[in-house]
C-alpha cells in the first residue's frame, strides 16, 4: 500500500514538474509583435513585396520556366530577379470577363533564368492568373488551379 501511494506521489509530482517546465518555455518565446519595426521606405518594401511573391509562387513559376525552355531543348536551373527593375507587379482581375470569376489577381512577374552553369538565358516576364486563397489547397476541385499563365515572354540577353 506504502508503495502504491508513493508512486501516486511520485507521479504527481513528476506530472505537475513537467507541465511546469512546457508552460515557462512558451512563455518566455513569446514575442511582442507591437515593438517589430516596419520599413517605411517604399523600394525596401517593394522589394520585399517581390521576393514575397517570388518565394510564394516558385513552384508554378519553375513549371513554366522548365517548360518554356524545355522547348528550345535548354535547361534552367533556377531564376534570379532583376537587379534594377520592378519585377513583381500586381492587378485585379475586375473588368477582365474571362478570369474574375476564378482568379483575384494577374501578376506580372520579370525573372531571369539562370542554367545549370549560372549563365543567364533571357530576361523573361510571366503573367500569372493567380488566386491566393488556392495557394496551400492540395486537392482542388475539377476545373480550378492555383495559377495560370496567360502570358510569357522572353528577351534575349546580351552576354
């Protein structure tokens, strides 16, 4: 009977430590979102805003790049943005008939796609019908995408 009401104990106590230890380590990660700092310079937040996007749709930009270059018999490896350009710009669908009923947005993205060898092969500008909402959806229903392209061009470079 000793034994049985010291382990209760013993596991009480040990229960009570461990609840203890988890509610001091959350605590003290908490973080005062009041005392961030935001930039207020517009490039700065243009270019964040672009990288954004970038990272956000690299998925479905890649598979247009590939495909675009797998037709000239070309591989890219990557892209990198322009250093001296607006590269991301944005719009509503509204007044555009044929995608506001299945997109909120056109972005116009401006990358330059890099080879395997890091040569830049053109300065290329996709425009994306995209909807937000879809990004993270795994499963969509028939007829619904998270981007499509309506457009893309591609500048030669010169080396």
């Amino acid at each position: 009977m000793k034994k049985i009401f010291l382990v209760s104990i013993l596991t009480i106590f040990i229960s009570i430590s461990a609840f203890w230890g988890v509610t001091n380590a959350s605590n003290s990660q908490k973080m005062d979102v009041s005392s961030l700092e935001f930039s207020s310079l517009e490039k700065v937040n243009n270019q964040l805003y672009g990288n954004f996007v970038l990272d956000l749709y690299r998925k479905e930009i890649m598979n247009h790049i590939e495909n675009y270059y797998k037709n000239k018999n070309e591989k890219v490896q990557g892209y990198a943005a322009p250093e001296d350009e607006k590269y991301v710009s944005i719009r509503a669908t509204r007044n555009l008939k044929s995608l506001e009923d299945k997109f909120s947005y056109v972005l116009k993205i401006t990358i330059r796609p890099v080879d395997q060898d890091g040569n830049i092969r053109g300065l290329d500008t996709l425009f994306l019908a995209v909807e937000p909402s879809r990004v993270n959806m795994t499963n969509l229903p028939k007829g619904l995408t998270k981007t499509k392209l309506l457009k893309y061009e591609h500048k030669e470079v010169v080396k």
